[in-house]
C-alpha cells in the first residue's frame, strides 16, 4: 500500500484509514478514492476487524473536497464518470457490515462532507467545519450530497446550505443533525476509538444485520421493511454468535462474540 494518500492501522478489531494529504487539505483526487475503495473491501473481508474510523491528516482539514485542479478539462462524460466512481465509493462505506466512524478534524467540505455523511457515525472537532460549496464553482455535489443532507438534516435545511455553498460550524451541524457529537480537538481520536471498541465488541453479524435493515429498509414500505427485518431476525438464529449471546446472559457473564 502507497503511503503518499493514505495510511492504514489497526488496534484490536478497530481499523483507522487516513486520508493523508495535508498539504491539499486532503482533497480527494483519484488515486485517493481507488486507494480508499481497495482498502475499504480489504477491511470488509478481513474478520479481524470489526470497527473502522476514517480521519483526515493534520490540524486543518479532515477532506477539504474533491481535486479541482482537474476540473476545468473535464466535459459531461468525464464529470459524469467521475461523480459515479466517487458516489460507488462512498456507497462500499454505507453498505459496509462493520461500522464505520468519521471522526472529522477539520475542513469537511464539497467531497468531504459526503464522506463523512457516507459513514455510519460523526463525530466532529470543535474546530470541524461542513458544507457543501460546490453552487460556488457552478456545478453540484456528485458524490451523494444531493441525496444524504436531505436525508440527515431535512430537505429545507439542505437546499438552504446546498444553494448557498454556505459552512456550517461543529456546533451548528450538531443542531442540524449533520453530526452525533462534537468533542475538543484534542480528544476527537480517543472519543472516535471509544466508539469503535464499543461497537467491534459487540455480535458482529448481528451489527451487520442492522446495519443492513436500517439502510435498506429505509427506502422501503413499512411492509416490506419488517419483512426484511424478520428474515435477518430469523438470520441471526442460526448463528453461534446468538448461542453465546444468550447463554452468556443468563450465565450472567460477558458474551465472547466470535463472527460465526
């Protein structure tokens, strides 16, 4: 793996992938979202690892946007391809079985934003800043923010941000919904890991289960929504991890969740 554009730890079930070009604010250019995209299945097929973090390198930025210098030679077929690789991209991060937990640092901005809102959870810094600016470049988000605002914040309030390419602080994406909490700068890493071990120690397959009745069921008919909660409900009964779980409840100990 190139460490020019992102790096990769782990520490006990909980992966941390950083995006790792501070001196572009971390702009996301093409090779950064394969990299990401490879890493990203890596970690979906990798048992050991139960929760993830993204983050960004550096005091300033978190993902500060796409690479604009690209921009002026593109046509519609180039920005059209480019907005459906980011937008299968940030969707391996929604569709992920495991957690996934942004913990914003600073800008997160244009094609930063819509990672962070691809993710699981937010936690942002007190210096963390959000928006989408792209009405000001005269085009729109291409990476799923058209879609994901509305869905977390309401339609007004993300056309309002969306039309006006205006930022809003930490505090005021707390209100908004846009974000989960907002911590300290200096504690954003340890609250963000935190998280991720409380959640890597919980039944994996049944996070996953969740994880897919939630997004999937979200865009369906109450119906048909609890249709599919039953069937993964049903899914988790055949499970060891469901042996575990209830035997270690009524045993009264800690349940030692193993993925099976």
């Amino acid at each position: 793996m190139s460490e020019a554009n992102l790096l990769l730890s782990h520490n006990e079930g909980v992966a941390t992938l950083t995006i790792n070009r501070p001196t572009k604010l971390n702009a996301l250019n093409k090779e950064t979202l394969d990299e990401l995209g490879d890493r990203l299945q890596e970690l979906r097929e990798d048992p050991a690892v139960r929760a993830i973090i993204i983050t960004g390198n550096g005091e300033k930025a978190f993902v500060a946007g796409a690479d604009i210098s690209q921009f002026p030679t593109m046509d519609r077929r180039s920005g059209q391809a480019l907005a459906r690789h980011g937008q299968a991209i940030f969707n391996k991060i929604e569709q992920m079985p495991k957690p996934v937990i942004a913990a914003v640092n600073g800008f997160a901005l244009g094609g930063g934003c819509e990672l962070a809102m691809a993710c699981h959870f937010r936690i942002a810094s007190q210096k963390a800043l959000f928006g989408q600016p792209e009405i000001n470049l005269g085009i729109i988000p291409g990476y799923g923010g058209t879609q994901r605002l509305p869905r977390l914040i309401g339609k007004e309030k993300a056309l309002y941000l969306l039309l006006t390419g205006d930022h809003l602080t930490a505090e005021d994406a707390l209100k908004a919904g846009l974000v989960d909490r907002v911590v300290p700068a200096e504690e954003l890493m340890n609250s963000a890991g935190a998280l991720a071990a409380k959640l890597a120690a919980k039944a994996p397959l049944a996070v996953g289960y969740i994880l897919q009745a939630v997004y999937q069921g979200a865009d369906r008919e109450l119906d048909e929504a609890l249709d599919l909660e039953a069937d993964l409900f049903g899914d988790s009964f055949d499970t060891e991890d469901m042996k575990e779980g209830t035997t270690a409840f009524l045993e009264k100990r800690k349940p030692q969740f193993k993925g099976k």
